[in-house]
C-alpha cells in the first residue's frame, strides 16, 4: 500500500494514546478513538498479512540510520515469525473496546500505546530499538495495573515492575556486549539483527551474555522458576491488561528467544537447551496442578496461561523446525484462545461481582451463547483436535519427541492435567445449579457476541485448515535453522526431508 | 586574537552581567523580578553566542593568545552550553519559587550568575591555578546561595558544613598544585603530561602526592565516595533551585575538568583507572544505600546525584585518550542535568510556601488534581532511571557501550546493578503520585507560570536530547 505501514502500525496508537492522555477527553471520545485507532490497525495489518510473501526474509523494510557512529538505526521488518504476534496483537486488541464500555480514558489511551509498543517490539529488527519498545511496552501495564487493578494491586505492580526492569536491563548489557563483540570482529559498528548471526562467540562471557537474554525473556515468558510474578500480576490487573500481558506480551518473550538467542548464541543454546526444556516441562506441571487446586477462576486461567506459556517456550528449545512451526502457531492459538478467555472472565467477573468458583454454577441455561464461547475457546486451550490449539501442540510434541524422548513424553502427558483443571472448572461454573450471583446473569449483548465472533471462528479455521497459516510461517523457521552453525544446521537437514509428509498429517 | 575573544565571549557576557546586576541591585535599582529576568537574559544571550560558537567554529587551542591557560574544545563548549541551560532553567524557577518564600533579594540572581561564570572557566581551564581561582569562584557564590535563607536553621546548618569541608577541599587542591608544580616545573595540564610521559607517573612521590590531593578535591565537588557525606544535607539546606543548580551545573563543571586533566596523558589515565574504578562501584552503591532510606524527596534526590556521580565515573574511567571528545560524558550530563533540572522545577512551584510539601508521603495523590505536573515529574523520574524513550536511557547506553568497549565489563554490569536497584526508590514517587489516595489539597493556585513553563520545556528537552545521536 504505502512505504512505512510498520511505522504507522507502530505509532498511529502511540500518538493516539499519548493525544488522549494529555487532553481532557471524555472516557466515550476516548473509548471510540481507542476503537478507531485499533481498527485502524487491524485493517493495515490485514493488509500487510495480503501483501505479505512469506519469503522467509524480513519483508516491508524500513531503514533510517539513528546513531551512525554506533551503527544503530531505525530498522523494522516482518517475517513469518513476528507477522503473527505482529498479527494476534491487531486482530485481539479491537474487541476490547467494544466489550468494555465504561473504562477510565487512562485505560484505553494506555491500552492503545501498549499496543503500538508491542507492534513495534516485534517489528524491530534492531537490537537497541526493540529493547525500547521492550520497556516502553511495560510502562503502560505498570500504569494500568496499578490504577485500575485490584485491591492487591500494589504489591503487584511492584513485583511485575522491578522483575522485568531487572530482566531486562542485563539484557540491555548483553545487547550491548554483542554490539561490541561485533566492532571487536568486524571492525563495524552495528547493532542489526540479522547481522548478529555472523558473530562468532564462545567462552565464559559469552554464556553470562547468553543468560542476560535468556533470563529477561523467561521472565517476560515467565518460564519456570521466573513465574512468581505471575499468578499476582495476572489476578490483580484489570481485564484487558491480564489479556494484553497473556495474550500478546508474553509471547513476546518466546518471540525473543527465538529472534536473539536462537540464531546467536547457538552453541551456548545448544548446550542448555535441554535444561530449558525442562524448565518448561516443569513449569507446564507445576502450573497445571496449581491451576488445578486454585479457588479464583482468573487466578485459574492465569496458571493455565503460565503452564501453556511452557509447551509454547519447550518447542523453541526443542531446535527443529516441526517445533519452533508449532511455537509459532501455538502462540497465535494460545492468543486467540486462552487470551479470550481472560476477557470472558472478565465479563463474567463483571456481571457477577465474584472470582470465586463455588460461588457460581448453571450459567450455561442462562447464557448459552456465552458458554458456547467459552467452551469453544477452552477447548482449544485444551488442545481438542478440530481447534486451533491442536495443530500447534500436536507439532511440539512431535519435534519434542524428535529432540528428546523423555521430554517429548513427559509433555505429551502433562496436556491431560490442562483438560482436568478447565473441564472441571467449567462444570462448576456453567453446570450444577444456578448459585444467588449468578441467577440473574446476562447473556452476551449482539454487539459482544459479533465482536468475539471472528475470533471464535479463527479458532475453528486454524484448527481444521491450518495449511495457509503455515505456509507464512515455515520459511521463516526453516530459515531459521539453515542459516545457523552447525551444531543446529544438522538438525535441520534432517527436518527438512519431513516438512511434505508432515504437511500431509495436517491435512 | 579576535577568534580567541570570539570563543571566550559567553564568558565574557556571563562576568559582565553578574557584575552588572550585583551593581544595580547594591544601588536598589532592580526588584528581585527584574533580577530574575535579568539573570535569565544574560544566560540566554550566553548561551545563543556560546551555541552559534559551537555550530560555526571548530576545536580551536588558543594556546598563543593565553599562553596555554584555557582551552576551547568541543567538550568544554558542550560543557559550557549545559552550564548555561542550567542557569537559566534556575533563574526561572526561582522567580516562581520566591513568590511563595521570601527571603529573596536582588544579590540572589546576581550570585548565579557569579557561580556560573566560575564553572564556565572551570571547563574551559587548562591550568591549575586558574582552575583553583574557577572553583574558588563558583564556590563561594554557591555558599552564599546555600545559606540565604538566613533564619532557617537546617540551611545555616548546611552552608557550615559545606563552607567547612570545600574550604578544605580548596586547600587540598592548592596543597596538590604545589605539589605537582614542585615535581614538574609547571602547572599547565600539557607540561604535566609531557613530565608523566617522560619520566612516568611512580618515579616522583611529590607527584603522587599532588595528584592525590588534586583528586580529593575533585571528588569533594563532584560528591563521590568517600567525600560524599555532605551532600544530602547541604541539598537538603539549600532552597529548591539552589539545590538543582548545585546538583547540575556544579556537576558538569567538576567534571569538564575532570575529564581534561586525565585525557591529557595515557599513562596518567591508566595510572588513575584502579581508584577510580572502586571509586565508582562504591560511589554508585552508598549512594544508592543513602536513597532508599530517605523520607525527604530532595535528600533522596540529593543521594541519587551520589548515584549519577558514580555513573560519570564509569564514563571517566572507559574514556579514551586518543581521541577524546568527551561525547559521553557531555551527553550524559545534559541528559542528567535536564530531569534533574525539570524535577527541581516542578518541585519549586509544588513545594508550596516554605517547602511544606518535603517527603514522598506529601505527593500522594498528586495525579488526580495536577496530572500535568505528575506526568512531568514521572518523565524525569523515569529518565533518572533510565528507562526508554528518554534522555536517561540513551546516556546510559552509551556509557555502558563504552565501558564495555573500554574493556570494562564488570563495571558496566554494576552499573546496571545499580540502576535496578535505584528503580525502586525513583518508582516509589510515581506510585504515591498515582496510585495512593490524596491525603492532602493541592489546590492553591501555581503563583508564577515560569516554573510550570519551564518543567514543560525540559519534559520536551528529555525526550528531544534521546533522539539526538552522538559520536563516540
């Protein structure tokens, strides 16, 4: 369409936001500019996703040198890794404003600058420029969190706040040490990322800089035993900012690991990926079981996220193609998915004054729309074949079993303990009998209903013709292991004779 | 000769007008207003001739003209142009703050001026005894202005000790001129470099000596460990601008000379890299321990100027000596006296009459009735913690790349150390700010708009001096 849509994806909701912050409009203006802005995006990102080539390469480049003598410039690209969370931010982000009506204008301006930050994040294809966006992309979470979150929410953003500065900025070391490491080799300043492949590192240093990324990122993730943030952050925050932090941010931190680790820290990933597997497949059983025996249902979900947030984290360290194609997809499935679900907690924490499990029951009689939806986007967090969440589970599981048997199994059988906690759940909350709370509960509005309906029906597509999708995806992580050392390298001539026959299993 | 008056010109201005207004205000001629805007003048015609210097001339040593004595680099112009902007800034917000306290007169603004003409030599000196006559200068108005709330006891209190301990620290500078003068033969920064060159830096204890006291003095002024003990209760003495004009400009003088005394010779720089790098950890993390302690805003805010100290001396110690430009050090001052500055600013009009509003507990709530000037007070806070987009952020970047460049690694991680860890004091006032309940009116009217003026210019200084790229 025209030359810089990254930027105007970036930056149309930043301005937006930081437009509506500093003027004194009503919290209806707000909440319609936020609606606007966000369709808005959504429409240049469709447009994107058409024009999109799935080359593999970064497509709809933006370059402007910034700090010439440091080589760092303004740089965006999308490739088949970021186009989709690039793509679950748009399509997810609209559907708050329609479905909550009587927020603070702070919420909906913060909301729209998280979103451009978060585009922004995944578009950079510099190392200095994502790790703005990768802070500024915090603030207004902390803001939201501790303005409208609830009555526990100051020990929360604290705890969220200081985790992820603290991540993060001995990540913003290591960028820096990568930075130099590259003039040291090359005699160029340059902080671009597809450059930081061709550095050669080994030795001490360059394992402490692997953990200053590895740590930031498990803690975005959060990854096993980076996770305590987590069940506070999530129960205290307010709907959209839990669905924001579940649904988009989190996959974020996968998507750095992928983006930064992967290609180059290679061989120090090679050497720590099946401890990190691990601490995925822990994490995926610890949060399981604790989701299970959990009382509140949004501090349910938040551990539900958290353990899923392992699978999708275990099939980027599984180093095949089948698994990262799978992580990638799962991220979309986990956004359209557990991410939804968030927001239907939210309504339904809304209509019935109560978290509480037991306080609830029968609400399928009264609402049935409502728990249509629901069950729909809980079963594909399940991973019931036919949604979304079963191509992509199906795929790390595979690549698990490929990498590692033991690994591969153990998280095959932990995916019962997700069915156990959510089915259980469900028929407390929408079965048995109707409880005083929730006898006068109302169903989904026309307007609620069609605003989740595209996400519903992305659901069902993704899960029974997954073959479009995949087709943008895979270049990307096939490329992803062609370019990289060897260690990786012959893993991936080994995945590549499985792409046809694994594609014909989709189908 | 017409070059060299060209390039001394800002300083010219800044003696001329400093001796000009203290003349009018001893005849009465001035009220503390026109003071002010006098004051502010003289700073901005200062700083247009000093920037049209920067953007025309080049790096000029007009070693003939001043027999070696001063030197005119793009280092020391930078220097020189914060100088100026901090001068300024103070001069507005003190018009705003003395509508709401009055123990102001006239003498007060030609004192800044007077302090600043001092610092500006102070960066420009190339020479030990014009440096002790500039730190003389700049010192003694800045005792006056330390203590010119007369009847407060606190800020009497402050200016003793601080007239006590930098007479100290100024008879330790001359004691070390002596010194060095008796073991190379001269003053001048190049001829002692030459001597260090020749005859190295060990050979000669009189040498070691000098430079020892020398570096005391230095890291009196610029509040580094372990001469940082004065500094939380002489800010918190202070009045409000006087503090964010000590805590910036004051600064950025200290270390413009720093820095030309120890690029001048690679072996005197490597000689000084060891001290100045234990210097630097323990400055960054008792200053960080003085912090979170404190009740006050301007005493934690004068134990994170402890902080930003220790940062400048990273930048000091990865500083290269072949080619210095003293980029990083420059930008990270402007960058740090820009939200030190703005938060100085916007505490001068909501500190309300006699600064009742002093701990983090008295901004509680201040977001729901000022949110412009919560939302600006959180930018800077943000910025001294250096978190992006703003100013802070990119200075720190570049120190730590080039610390990291400089091969000094473990210093740039304690650096980050430290900044997680000053995090929780600088958010602590944004979450009273914002998400504690009011306990307290602000409701009284702002008496001037200069104040709030300016703290909106510096909100627009942060985010516009991060876009800005430097030359490493």
């Amino acid at each position: 369409m025209f030359a810089h849509v990254l930027s105007v994806i970036i930056f149309l909701p930043i301005i937006a936001g930081l437009l509506l912050l500093a003027t004194p409009a009503s919290r209806n203006i707000a909440r319609f500019t936020g609606m606007i802005v966000s369709l808005a995006a959504l429409v240049l990102s469709l447009d994107l996703y058409m024009g999109f080539q799935s080359t593999g390469h970064l497509e709809f480049v933006e370059n402007i040198p910034w700090i010439a003598s440091l080589g760092v410039s303004y740089a965006l690209g999308v490739d088949g890794i970021s186009l989709f969370i690039l793509m679950a931010g748009s399509v997810l982000l609209p559907m708050v404003y329609f479905v909550f009506a009587t927020k603070e204008k702070g919420y909906y301006a913060n909301l729209l600058i998280v979103q451009g930050a978060m585009a922004g994040a995944v578009c950079a294809a510099d190392m200095i420029l994502f790790y703005i966006f990768w802070e500024v992309m915090l603030l207004p979470v902390f803001f939201m969190l501790g303005l409208y979150g609830g009555p526990k929410r100051l020990p929360a953003t604290l705890k969220i706040t200081l985790y992820t500065i603290a991540g993060s900025l001995l990540m913003l070391a290591a960028i820096v040490y990568l930075g130099v490491s590259y003039h040291a080799q090359f005699n160029e300043w340059s902080f671009a990322l597809d450059k930081m492949a061709q550095l050669n590192l080994s030795g001490r240093v360059a394992a402490v800089a692997f953990f200053g990324f590895m740590i930031a990122f498990a803690i975005k993730i959060p990854l096993f035993p980076f996770h305590t943030w987590l069940p506070d952050a999530y129960t205290e925050a307010p709907t959209a900012t839990t669905f924001v932090l579940s649904a988009i941010m989190a996959k974020i931190g996968v998507y750095g690991v992928i983006r930064f680790v992967v290609p180059v820290f290679d061989q120090e990933f090679a050497r720590f990926a099946v401890l990190l597997a691990y601490s995925g497949v822990i994490g995926m059983m610890y949060c399981g079981i604790a989701a299970i025996t959990q009382k509140d249902f949004k501090r349910m979900l938040a551990f539900s996220s958290a353990s899923h947030m392992g699978i999708i984290a275990l099939g980027v360290f599984c180093m095949n193609v089948q698994a990262l194609t799978g992580s990638i997809y799962q991220i979309v499935a986990h956004a359209t998915s557990t991410g939804v679900l968030f927001l239907f907690a939210g309504i339904l924490e809304e209509r019935t004054q109560t978290r509480t499990i037991s306080d609830l029951g029968g609400i399928a009689a009264k609402a049935p729309v409502f728990a249509l939806y629901f069950a729909i986007a809980m079963l594909a967090s399940v991973g019931l074949p036919g949604t979304s969440g079963f191509i992509g589970e199906f795929m790390i599981i595979l690549g698990a079993v490929k990498f590692n048997t033991a690994v591969g199994v153990l998280a095959g059988t932990t995916l019962i303990i997700g069915v156990c906690y959510m089915l259980w759940m469900f028929q407390r909350v929408f079965f048995e009998k109707a409880t005083p709370k929730s006898e006068n509960f109302k169903d989904f509005s026309l307007i609620e209903g069609l605003a989740f309906l595209p996400v519903i029906i992305l659901i069902i597509v993704m899960g029974v013709y997954p073959q479009p999708f995949l087709s943008k995806i895979t270049p990307s992580t096939a490329l992803q292991f062609a370019s990289a050392a060897p260690v990786v390298a012959q893993a991936a001539s080994a995945t590549n004779a499985h792409l046809p026959e694994l594609t014909i299993e989709q189908k | 000769m017409t070059n060299d008056l060209m390039l001394l010109m800002p300083l010219i201005i800044v003696g001329a007008g400093a001796i000009l207004l203290m003349l009018s205000s001893a005849y009465q001629k001035l009220t503390h207003e026109m003071a002010a805007y006098g004051s502010a003048l003289v700073f901005a015609v200062a700083f247009l001739v000093q920037l049209s210097a920067c953007i025309t001339g080049n790096a000029v040593l007009f070693s003939g003209a001043f027999n070696g004595l001063l030197v005119a680099s793009s280092f020391s112009k930078a220097a020189g142009l914060i100088i100026l902007a901090c001068g300024f800034f103070t001069a507005m917000s003190s018009q705003t703050y003395f509508k709401q306290n009055d123990f102001c007169s006239p003498e007060y603004y030609s004192l800044t001026v007077f302090a600043a003409s001092g610092m500006l030599l102070l960066t420009m000196a190339q020479e030990l005894i014009t440096v002790f006559i500039a730190l003389e200068i700049m010192s003694l108005a800045i005792y006056i202005l330390v203590g010119y709330d007369r009847k407060n006891v606190i800020s009497t209190e402050a200016v003793l000790k601080y007239l006590m301990l930098g007479a100290f620290a100024g008879a330790f500078l001359t004691m070390g001129a002596a010194f060095v003068y008796g073991a190379t033969g001269s003053t001048k920064f190049v001829k002692i470099a030459q001597y260090v060159a020749a005859h190295g830096f060990m050979q000669t204890p009189a040498l070691i000596g000098g430079s020892f006291f020398i570096l005391v003095a230095f890291l009196f002024k610029a509040a580094a460990f372990p001469f940082h003990a004065w500094v939380v209760d002489v800010y918190d003495g202070a009045s409000v601008p006087v503090t964010g004009y000590m805590a910036t400009g004051l600064k950025t003088a200290i270390f413009a000379v720093f820095a030309n005394f120890l690029v001048l010779d690679a072996s005197l720089q490597s000689g000084w890299i060891t001290y100045l790098f234990y210097i630097a950890v323990f400055t960054m993390f008792v200053g960080n321990l003085i912090a979170i302690g404190q009740q006050s805003l301007k005493r934690m805010l004068a134990a994170s100027g402890i902080v930003h100290t220790g940062y400048l001396l990273i930048a000091l110690v990865a500083v290269s000596t072949k080619d210095f430009t003293g980029s990083v050090i420059a930008y990270y001052l402007a960058a740090y006296a820009a939200s030190t500055l703005g938060i100085f600013c916007a505490l001068s009009y909501l500190g309300g009459a006699g600064e009742k509003r002093s701990t983090f507990d008295d901004f509680k709530g201040l977001a729901k009735s000022r949110p412009y000037s919560a939302a600006a007070v959180s930018v800077f806070l943000l910025s001294m913690a250096g978190i992006p987009p703003t100013a802070g952020f990119m200075g720190k970047f570049y120190i730590i790349t080039s610390a990291i460049e400089a091969g000094q690694v473990t210093l740039a991680v304690l650096g980050i150390v430290s900044s997680i860890i000053s995090m929780w004091y600088y958010l602590r006032l944004i979450v009273n700010m914002y998400f504690c309940e009011a306990e307290e009116q602000f409701g009284e009217a702002v008496p001037s708009n200069l104040a709030p003026i300016c703290t909106f210019v510096l909100v627009v200084c942060v985010f516009a001096i991060s876009l800005y790229p430097v030359v490493i």
